[in-house]
C-alpha cells in the first residue's frame, strides 16, 4: 500500500495493493494502523455512498464548525475528485488538486479538515462511496463554486448535471467571512 502526499501534501492519494487473480482480486479498503501511518490519522463516524450519472458534478461542499475529512473512492466506475484548500491563512488557500478515481486503480483520495470536495463523474455512471470523520450536518455544510474562476479547477466536464444547491454555490471569496468565523 502506498500514500502519496499531493501538490498540497495534506491531501493524500492511497494506492492500496490489488491481489487479482482468476477469481476476481481482493483489497484492504481500510486499516487503521496502516493508514495512520501513512498520515490519515482520522477517526470515521459515518460512511456515505452516491450513485450518479455521467456528467453529474457534486460539490465543492465542505462543513465549516465542524470540517469533514473524507476518505473517498469509486467503487464502480470513474470519478475525477477534486480537494480545495479553504483554510483561511493557510499558505495553499484557494488551491486544488484532483485525482482519478476508479473501480480499475482502486485509489482513495483522503480529502482532510478544511478543504472543500467535490466531483464529476466520467464513466456512464458511478458508485462513489467515502467514510467521514465527523457526522454530516446540513446547516453547517457550504457550497462553493465548481467553476469559480478565482481557483480554477480544470474539470473534465464544461456542462455538468448540477443539484439546485450546487447551482446556487457562491465563489470562495463571498464565503470568505464565514470561513475566517469557523476557522478561528
């Protein structure tokens, strides 16, 4: 199993190892020890899963009293999922990775405390599931931006299948105060 850190190296990329064979293939999704090590020290109280079609895009959401990290990976078909440092002082602010995720390189992208999520969906459909370090909380949850120009994500998709809420995200920079609020 491997853990590589990113271009914002709080944000991790698990490459678990993969036993295939004639039967199919088998995998660790999860071990503590070893991913403590490999710097994922969360604890996980829930575990989530999505089913979406190809062009949806989910996010950027994130939590702001109480930030969600996010262990995340497709487990049938293929996502590109993205993290965006929100962390107001935090020298990466603004920033965003992304990564492919699919059911044929079984990564995970550990997405910490204090960066948003999102992401698109590029087979036919996806099954996305992700275990969480703290309990989703609705009135908490913010939504940025996909396409905000401000932190430019090059995502796969230019006319994406959008929830109403996400359609109403506001750019980073309106949700500056509150993030300053929430982060203090």
């Amino acid at each position: 199993m491997e853990f590589r850190r990113l271009a914002l190296p709080d944000v991790i990329l698990v490459v678990p190892d993969v036993h295939r064979d004639a039967r199919g293939f088998f995998l660790e999704t999860y071990h503590a020890r070893k991913y403590r090590e490999g710097g994922i020290e969360a604890s996980f109280v829930q575990d989530n899963q999505s089913r979406s079609r190809r062009g949806t895009l989910r996010g950027l959401h994130a939590q702001l009293r109480s930030p969600q990290g996010k262990l995340v990976r497709a487990v049938r078909g293929e996502i590109w999922d993205v993290a965006v440092d929100i962390r107001p002082g935090s020298p990466s602010f603004g920033r965003w990775v992304g990564s492919s995720l699919s059911e044929e390189n079984a990564h995970q992208l550990w997405v910490p405390p204090g960066f948003g999520h999102g992401f698109c969906v590029l087979s036919e459909e996806a099954d996305v599931e992700y275990k969480c370090s703290t309990l989703y909380d609705p009135g908490d949850e913010i939504a940025i931006l996909w396409n905000d120009p401000a932190i430019g994500i090059r995502w796969p998709v230019a006319e994406p299948v959008l929830s109403a809420r996400d359609q109403a995200a506001r750019p980073l920079a309106e949700l500056a105060a509150r993030l300053q609020e929430a982060f203090r």
